[in-house]
C-alpha cells in the first residue's frame, strides 16, 4: 500500500481541484486558502515521499504534472475572484508565467501526446517560489519580491523546458535539466565517434 502513497498524494490533489474551484466560485474564501496551501503542501510532500522511499514512476510523473495542472487552474481562478488586483496591476508578469506554462504543455501535447512531466531543478524549484508566493498571498496579502522571483524562475522553467522540447525526441520523465541531456547526448556522440558508427563526409 505504502508504495502508492505519492500516487494517491498526488490523486488527492487532482480531486482536491474542482473543490477548490467550487469554494472560489461561492466567494467562501477561508476554505479556499486553507485547501490550497493543503495542496501546495501535498505536492511538495508526493514527490519527497517518492524521491525518498525509491517510488518514481511514469505514472507517478504524470499524475503529478497533471494535478500540477489543476491546482495552478484552482489558483489562477481563486485569484481572480480574492484578488483581482493582482492580475490587473501585474497583468505582463501573471500573463508571461501562465502564457510559459500554457505553450510548453501544449507543444508538450503536441510532441508527446502526454504532459511533458520534466520535474527539473528548475521547474521544482519555481514550483516552490510559485507556492511560497500563492501561500503568502493567501494568508498575509501579495508579497512583491516573492511575486518576481516566481515570475523568474518561472519564466527560466519554461524556457528550459522548450529547449528540453526541442532535443528530447522521445517522452521522459524526471530529467534533471537541459544541462544534463547536452552533456549526455555529447557523450553518447562522443562514445559513436570513438566505435566508427558515424558515416565520413565525402
């Protein structure tokens, strides 16, 4: 049971979604809060718990980016109903991190046929600054320097993300960075030069 503990951390999460929408929708804001910062816990939570016990899987991967998904929706909604002033005076940067994320999971599906589920540094870490920010939002009202350091890393998450796009030809989960797949493409390069796989130009 144990081993589907992330997994159903994760489905948690997703169910936890529609909820959020429906407390937003009827204006019942402490709920909302309190739910959210419950899901921006979990989602830290399901991939410690994995990462720790030894528990990645595909599956998980996925239902993690997909809940990902419904909880950035959930908040995005909740926002605009307790806090429209946040999308009205920073409308470039809301709209550059969501428009990030919006181009990525669609070239993603495109490619894929599936969500990218990356999980890199980078992305984990803007996950955390996006978190850190939604939550003091929440609870003490907007923090300006927690709202700029999600939007750039953010805005760095998804640039990464695009280049991962353009050189994974094939749908992986759980890559560290781009850094890391040049390296590794270089070396498997490296390693055909060495065998004499590569053809010779005339």
């Amino acid at each position: 049971m144990y081993r589907q503990l992330p997994n159903l951390i994760s489905a948690g999460r997703l169910v936890a979604g529609p909820v959020l929408i429906g407390l937003a929708l009827a204006h019942a804001e402490g709920g909302f809060r309190w739910l959210l910062i419950a899901a921006l816990v979990s989602d830290i939570a399901d991939g410690w718990i994995a990462r720790s016990l030894g528990l990645q899987s595909k599956l998980g991967a996925m239902l993690d980016s997909a809940a990902d998904v419904v909880t950035l929706i959930s908040a995005t909604i909740g926002i605009a109903v307790f806090h429209p002033e946040v999308l009205s005076e920073h409308a470039v940067g809301c709209g550059a991190v969501l428009g990030g994320w919006i181009v990525v999971s669609l070239l993603a599906l495109l490619r894929y046929r599936r969500l990218s589920s990356f999980h890199t540094y980078a992305s984990k870490a803007a996950g955390y600054a996006l978190g850190f920010f939604l939550a003091a939002l929440f609870l003490w009202g907007f923090v300006a320097p927690l709202f700029y350091l999600a939007l750039v890393m953010s805005l760095s998450a998804s640039m990464e993300e695009l280049g991962l796009l353009w050189f994974l030809p094939q749908w992986r989960a759980d890559v560290r960075g781009l850094w890391w797949i040049l390296r590794e493409t270089g070396s498997a390069e490296d390693q055909r030069s060495v065998n004499g796989s590569p053809t010779q130009p005339d």
